[in-house]
C-alpha cells in the first residue's frame, strides 16, 4: 500500500526490489519469459518498458494535477499504441539485430497492464515528481530483472556475452528456447518467495 | 487437396499456442488456472476472445491495412478494435453469466492481441486457412489451459514447498506443456 508520506526514494526502492512487477505482482513474467533470449533483446524491451511507464506516468500525473481528473484507460492504451508505431518507423535495424519474436513482444506492451499499471493506480493522485520516481522505480526493477534473466540465459545457452567467448561449446542449449525464459523466471520466483519469507 | 488446411490448423495447434510455445503468459491465465472449472469457462471465452478477435484483425489487415499501405499504424487500428469486441462480447454473453463473469479477466485482451499479432506475423492468405489456424490456436488454448489446471492441481498439493506455490507451480506446469507441444510438433514435422 502507497502511504502518502513515502519519499520519491522509497516510491522508487519499493518498485525496484520488494514490489518488483515481475517477482512480486507478475505483470511482467510474458517479458521475463519470451522477451529475455539475448542479453540485448532484454535490454531494448526493458528499456521500452522503462519508456512507457514514464511517459504515461507523466501524461496521468500532469492531467491529475492541472484538471483534477485521471485519465481513462482507452484514450492512454491508443496514445501508447501510437507511440510505439512511431517509434517502430525509427528502429527497424533494431528490430532485425534482435530475435525473431521481439517484433511481437514490442506490440503487446500496447496491452500490457505492465505499462499502464502505476499510472492508472497513483500516478493521476500525485505529483509529477513523485510520479516519475514510482514509474522509474517500476522500470528499472523490471529492466533489472530482464537483465538478470537474459544474462544467465545467454552465459548458459551460447556460451557467450557480448561478443566475448565464456565457454567454447553451448553448456546448456536448452537455455536458448522458450523453456529456458520458464525455468530461469521461475527459479528467481523460486529465490525471491524464499527471500521474502524469511523476513 | 486437403493438406494446406490439415497443415494449417496443426500450425495453429502447435505452433502457434501463445500461452506455451512463446512464452506470452498473461497474468490472468495464471490467476485462472487455479481451478478446474474457472480454467474451463475462461478458456471457452478466450476461445471465443481470440477467434473473433483474429477474424476482424485478419479482415482489417486484408481489406484496410494492405490496400491503403499504412502498415505502420495496424497496432492503433487493432487496439481500437478492442473496446468494441469488449462491448460485443458483454452484451453477446449476457444470456452466459458464467463466462460473462470471466470478462474482466480479458484485462485489454492480453490474449487476443497476442493470437493476433501471431496469425498476422504469416497472414494465411484465405479465409478458410485463416479460420482453421485460429480453430488450431484457439483448441489449443483451451486444451492447455485445463492441463495446466490439472497439473498445478496435483504440483501444489504434493510439493509441500510454499515458495512453489502460485507462479513458480504455473510455470512448472507450463514448462511441462512446452517439452510435451513440442514433442508432438517435431512428430507432426
């Protein structure tokens, strides 16, 4: 629960780590478990995520400011939609560097709840400052976790990361498929329920 | 004669599955499939969801998006077409309060979008390859759903194991579902 006197610090910190979307609410598992194949493939899909969150944050929290009102789901569902085709115009080369089902990923954050999670939820009752850190705080922690996934995953089923040579030979290639994405999020699901439970 | 469609549809049944072969599990299928009966009612609705969904994004892809070359702007065409199939399917199912109460479970239509997005990335180029790639897509929804529900039915009560319990026992189940979809795709191959 959102307690009005929490800092932009800890608005942040508590999205980063104890209310990460992806270990703890789960709205983003679909990214952890499809969209973390390559290290960079995590990193442009993290990085959107990021994107979104801020600029529907910022669009909820001014409008909550200026009129008193929040913004309907639909009206920032279509703006965001927008957005992510005008920004696909500019990153075709990126699309083709990354996996085949990044293309597919990057449109279904127009539906995600992931993206629309904190500004339908806090961002239209509070400043824009404070609203900006909550969505940073929700970004990051989930680009962090991508990140986290896609490193082992990558280190596991290429036997290699960024360019540089960890292993000679592929140790686990299973890593490289879908079945990968599912253990690797489900053993940090795994680490952070018991992490949880022994505070 | 036969084969196009026969293939089709075994595209859609095993390739195309987005709850399990991509990985693009919705946070309501996980919240669904802890029971039998919810599992089976909200994957008659998803089936439904992604049937009509991919038939009215097929027809806009075909009739809108190719003829008038504005490929850039088919995901804003397709997320408009989401408040309206949201408003046909409530007063579609009003007669069905039991897959009525499902709906909101349909959170922006996660799914839809997804079976969508997955049939548009290869259009089949005719209607009756289309509606039967959504039938395969759509079956094979259902029939993973209520697996996974049975799975996660007997994971939770024979691992005593708490940090199992929720996503990490959906993920297990699904994991499963994966090794055995793709064992019946390299046998169909």
């Amino acid at each position: 629960m959102r307690l009005p006197s929490e800092s932009k610090q800890q608005l942040f910190l508590k999205n980063l780590w104890s209310e990460n979307p992806v270990t703890f609410s789960g709205l983003g598992i679909f990214l952890a478990v499809a969209g973390t194949a390559t290290l960079g493939q995590a990193f442009f899909l993290g990085g959107m995520v990021l994107l979104l969150l801020l600029f529907n944050s910022l669009v909820s929290s001014a409008v909550g400011e200026l009129f008193q009102i929040r913004v309907p789901l639909w009206p920032q569902v279509i703006l965001t939609s927008l957005m992510l085709s005008i920004l696909s115009l500019f990153l075709s080369g990126a699309f083709s560097a990354l996996p085949d089902n990044t293309r597919i990923l990057y449109a279904l954050l127009a539906a995600s709840p992931l993206v629309y999670s904190r500004s339908q939820l806090l961002s239209y009752n509070t400043t824009v400052d404070r609203a900006l850190f909550d969505a940073a705080g929700t970004g990051v922690g989930t680009l962090f976790v991508l990140l986290f996934i896609a490193l082992v995953r990558q280190v596991a089923g290429q036997g290699s990361l960024a360019g540089l040579t960890v292993f000679p030979f592929s140790p686990w290639p299973l890593f490289n498929t879908t079945l990968g994405g599912i253990i690797m999020t489900g053993t940090m699901l795994v680490i952070f329920n018991l992490a949880r439970g022994k505070k | 004669m036969t084969a196009p469609y026969a293939i089709s549809f075994l595209t859609g049944l095993l390739a195309l599955n987005p709850v399990i072969n991509l990985g693009l599990i919705p946070t309501a299928v996980q919240g669904a499939s802890r029971s039998h009966r919810q599992a089976f009612f909200y994957g008659l609705l998803g089936t439904l969801t992604m049937m009509l969904y991919g038939l009215l994004s097929w027809l806009l892809h075909f009739y809108l998006i190719v003829p008038l070359r504005i490929a850039a702007f088919e995901l804003p065409l397709l997320m408009l077409l989401m408040p309206g199939l949201n408003w046909a399917l409530t007063v579609m199912l009003k007669p069905w309060p039991r897959l009525e109460q499902n709906l909101p479970l349909f959170y922006l239509n996660f799914l839809a979008l997804a079976s969508a997005l997955l049939l548009l990335q290869s259009p089949p180029a005719s209607f009756g390859l289309m509606t039967l790639t959504l039938l395969g897509m759509s079956a094979s929804f259902l029939v993973s759903l209520i697996l996974i529900s049975h799975l996660r039915a007997r994971l939770e009560t024979a691992l005593f194991l708490k940090p199992l319990k929720g996503w990490p026992t959906f993920l297990l189940a699904s994991g499963i579902l994966w090794i055995a979809f793709q064992g019946l795709l390299m046998m169909v191959k």
